[in-house]
C-alpha cells in the first residue's frame, strides 16, 4: 500500500507523504476518528511514531531535480578545481585539436592545436561571456556559445561543463534505473534553450540529452559513449553528437590527458590574450 499511495517524482513524493501516512495509520486500525475528532490507541502510540520517523526519512532522503543535476555535473567534469585536458573533435567536416585550461570560478581557456594554421587561436569563457582571439590582432572578439566550432560541436559544449550553472531543473520522470530532467536556460551563458536529459541513478551518469530549438524541434541528441577514472572518481571522456537537422550525422568530442594544474590569473584576462596566445603557441 505504501508503493500504491506515493506519487513518483520527489515533489509530488513529499506532497502526498502525509496524506498516505494518515491513510496507512486509518487502514491498519491505528488512527480512528469519532465525531470529527481523531482518536489514536495508546498501545500504537510507539508505531505510529517509528511509522513518521520511518516515512519522513525517506522524504528527506529523496533528492531534488537541483541534487540530481549536480551530481551529474560531477560526472561531466574534471574532479579538480584547477585543471588542463587535451580535446579532440572528431567530425565529417574534419578534425580539431585543442589545450584547454579552467578553473573553478574565473573561467575556461581553449587553445587550437590543430589544424596547424588555426594554433594560437583562443576560445576563452569569462562569466557568462565567450571570447575568440586570432594572432595578429590587438582585442578579442565576442562570439555565442552556439557557434559550430566543428561538426554539431559548438563553442558551449567544449567551454562549459557545467549543467547546474546554466539550467533550472524539473524532473520529468524517474524508473528503476534512470532520472528523467527537463533543463531550461537560466542565462545568457547556457549553450541551449531546452533540453531533456537523462541520468542513470546510483552512478549519476549522464545518458543521452536530448537539445531542442526554441521553437520546439528536436535539434540534436548528445550520447555519452565513454568513461573513465580521473582522480579517483568516473568522468564522462567521449560524447558523440547526433544532428537530427542533417540526417543523422554524428560528431565525437574526446577528452585525455587530463590532470589537475594551478592555471595562473593571466589566463582569465582579456588583455593578456595576446601575449598568452603567442607564449602557448609557442609551447
């Protein structure tokens, strides 16, 4: 009867908690009610109790759509504060190379490595705003997080990481094996306007995200094909990228050699770009 009562998303859980615990008490004689008056047996007094205690346990317990999130945030992500990767795109348009630096609250920095004539070139993440810089210019430009760097890969999805930053959560359904979450942006960084994500429970792994327009079509569909461990602790390593615009064309983007680094202040600021750009290049 318990199964039966409760609803199955954690709001709808907490809701509905103390109206099936009442009904619990009622179904098995423990609560009676006499001219309007709820009337409890002394001898069931200590049941009932532990029954609460049990019951609002595991209302505590259930996490929010926000937790959820979170928790595959850890998963998406380099377990360090501070650190490099390498970052490999792999697509039918060809393929890019890249160094990436961030660090936890001042930003994220990404040098091409390959083609060999885009070396030097700079994507770089402050706040909520993205950056390009070429060699041979004075200021870098702004640019969005939804330009294609390659394939159906755009600057957002190297640059940011990060779900919970970017999205507010809802949670669309949950089974035995997998949460349900529908992500919509929440500011000017977030690289989508919606998306449907779907994370395994007890790893928090992310599955697959589905990414929709604004006007509501499917856009393209992100797996994560690959896994490691990385400081101890599992890290999503490939996505693969489906466009649903382009028959179904699929995209990688890889990550390796990843390893945690104090990246210097230098990195996050706009005008040290263009002796940072020359000194990585040259590295």
């Amino acid at each position: 009867m318990l199964h039966a009562c409760l609803p199955g998303s954690a709001d709808a859980y907490r809701q509905g908690a103390l109206s099936c615990l009442i009904r619990l008490l009622y179904h098995n004689k423990i609560i009676s009610s006499s001219g309007g008056t709820i009337i409890m047996r002394k001898s069931a007094a200590l049941l009932s109790v532990l029954c609460m205690i049990a019951l609002f346990s595991g209302i505590s317990s259930a996490l929010t759509p926000e937790e959820i999130l979170k928790r595959a945030d850890g998963v998406r992500s380099a377990p360090y504060d501070s650190f490099v990767m390498d970052v490999d795109l792999i697509s039918p348009q060809g393929n890019m190379s890249f160094k990436v630096y961030s660090r936890a609250g001042a930003g994220s920095l990404a040098m091409f490595i390959k083609p060999v004539a885009q070396k030097g070139q700079l994507l770089f993440l402050k706040d909520d705003t993205y950056f390009f810089f070429a060699p041979g210019t004075h200021q870098p430009t702004r640019i969005h997080a939804t330009q294609r760097l390659k394939g159906d890969i755009s600057n957002g999805d190297l640059l940011r990481l990060h779900w919970s930053q970017d999205y507010d959560a809802r949670q669309i359904s949950e089974d035995g094996k997998t949460y349900e979450l529908e992500l919509t942006a929440k500011n000017k960084a977030a690289t989508y306007s919606r998306m449907e994500v779907l994370i395994e429970k007890g790893t928090f792994k992310p599955v697959r995200s589905k990414i929709y327009l604004q006007s509501g079509k499917l856009f393209k569909t992100m797996l994560f094909t690959d896994f490691m461990t990385v400081g101890g602790k599992v890290m999503a390593t490939e996505l693969t990228f489906v466009d649903h615009l382009k028959n179904g064309k699929e995209s990688k983007m890889t990550f390796s050699r990843i390893k945690q680094q104090e990246i210097p202040d230098n990195y996050f600021d706009t005008e040290a770009l263009p002796a940072l750009s020359k000194s990585l290049a040259e590295k």
